[in-house]
C-alpha cells in the first residue's frame, strides 16, 4: 500500500513555516569549531516520567470514558453525565500537564563546553518559548542546591537525592539571617550525579 506523500512545494512551505516556530520552542544551541560537550545537565528522569504514565493512562482510559458519557448521554442519566464528563475533563487536564512538562524538559538544558557556558532556559517573558545564552568567558561562582517549593517534586526530592539548583555569577549577599544568592538562575530538578560533577567542572 503507497503511503501518499505530500508535494514537495508544500512540504518545503511547511518545513519553512514550522522550523522558526520549533527553534523557537525547543532551540538547538550552535557550536563552535573544535567546541566539545564537557557536561550536559537536564531535568531529572521523573520530571518527564510521571506525567508521562498519568498522559498515557489518560489516553487508554479515553475510550472507555468517551463511550460511558456517550451511553448516559443516551439514556439521559444526568448523575453518570457529570461523573463521565469530570473524567473527561480530568483525563484532558493529564494529557495537558504530559505535554507541559515534556516541554519543560525540553526547554532547560545546561551546557558545559570547553570553551563556553551554555544555557537553554524557558523565555521569562513569553510562555512556551525558549531562550539560549552563551556565555562567553564567564565563570559561575555559585552552585547553592536546595529543595523545591513545589511539595510532590520535593518528594521526589528527597527520596531520589536531586535538587533544585541555583547557579550565580555574581556571588551571595551576606545579610544578617543568612545568605542569599545574587541574581541567579533556578535549575529545577538536577540529580544528584551531575552536581557533584557540575561542581567538579566549575571548582575543581
């Protein structure tokens, strides 16, 4: 059976259409001649996992859902009509949290190089979109690791050994209950491997 494929004038227009708006999404960082990957650092594994088992019942569970608010529906049950239509609802609202933290994923990326530092983070002023920042010459001085805020991920927290990462070029502010970090980025999730080796590479 031929598969029909689509005329070449069209899949260009669309190729063309489509690039910008993946580059946008999900960049790729261009490197330099010679630049080699020293240390890449992503999310840890369960930020993409969960939601992934939660999507992917939610799609096996479609069926039987979509056919129980068909049949109440059918024999005007307003009682099985709510109670379908919740799980509906719900199951979309999974699929959505599954696309959302894939592209989460996705979107934070640091790079270590042996000639740069490079960063792919989510655009702060535009939801959906991600940025890359190459740093040039520039030296973090701060790796500070601490719990999330978000109380199911600092579950998964403490039980897996990762944490949320902040990573400064400019230092702590001393203040008189403590420390904080000055302008730093958040990384959510890092495991605990890549930040003994983050720190090895920055310190060592």
């Amino acid at each position: 059976m031929n598969v029909p494929q689509l005329p070449e004038r069209v899949r260009v227009i669309f190729t063309q259409l489509i690039e910008p708006l993946k580059d946008s999404v999900t960049p790729k960082p261009h490197y330099l001649v010679g630049e080699e990957i020293e240390l890449e650092i992503r999310m840890a594994n369960y930020r993409l996992a969960l939601p992934r088992i939660l999507g992917l019942w939610s799609v096996y569970l479609g069926l039987p859902v979509l056919a129980g608010l068909l049949i109440a529906n059918l024999f005007g049950n307003a009682t099985w009509q709510m109670i379908f239509a919740g799980l509906l609802m719900l199951q979309l609202a999974l699929i959505f949290q599954w696309g959302v933290a894939w592209l989460a994923y996705q979107q934070w990326r640091f790079l270590l190089t042996n000639k740069r530092i490079i960063l792919i983070t989510p655009d702060p002023d535009r939801a959906g979109f991600a940025d890359v920042i190459y740093l040039k010459g520039g030296k973090i001085q701060v790796v500070d690791t601490d719990f999330s805020h978000n109380p199911l991920w600092g579950l998964f927290q403490i039980v897996r050994g990762s944490r949320d990462v902040r990573l400064s070029m400019s230092g702590y502010e001393f203040q008189e209950r403590g420390a904080k970090v000055k302008g730093g980025l958040l990384f959510p999730d890092v495991s605990e491997e890549y930040i003994e080796k983050l720190e090895q590479l920055i310190f060592g």
